[in-house]
C-alpha cells in the first residue's frame, strides 16, 4: 500500500510547492513582477483581481512597489518557445 502512495507523488509538483513557500518571504519590485507576468497591465489586472499583493512602503509619490515574490510566480508567463 504504500508503493502506491509514493508512486502517486509528483516529485516536481513538490519541490515547485516548497519553491513557492519558501518566496512567500520575499518581494519583487513592480518592473520585475511585470516581466514575470507578463507586462504591467497583466500585472495591474492581477493586483485588482486580489490575485497578488502588492503594497507601497509609504504613500510618498515616488515609493517603490513591492509585489509578494509567490504569487508573482504562480502567475508567470509561459516563456517556452
């Protein structure tokens, strides 16, 4: 019984799982995130959408954004050719 179970484990499904907790700790600005996604309208959209957080470190003009690093990459573009 236990062949089983370990036979119905993705082993990439995992490790992208582990990937994506480990970069709930990190941000990305907003350029990067638009690249990731694919653009800065895509990026917008997904930011309404409540699909990822995204806040500003004070409400100065000119702050940066910063975008939560994991869902940023839930939402990548497919970059295969």
């Amino acid at each position: 019984m236990g062949k089983c179970l370990i036979k119905s484990l993705n082993p990439a499904e995992i490790q992208l799982e582990n990937i994506f907790q480990v970069m709930e700790h990190f941000n990305f600005s907003k350029d990067m995130a638009a690249a990731i996604v694919g653009g800065p309208k895509k990026l917008e959209e997904l930011i309404a959408a409540g699909k990822i957080y995204a806040n500003k470190s004070t409400n100065a003009q000119n702050s940066k954004w910063k975008c939560n690093a994991a869902q940023v990459l839930r939402h990548c573009r497919n970059m295969r050719k």
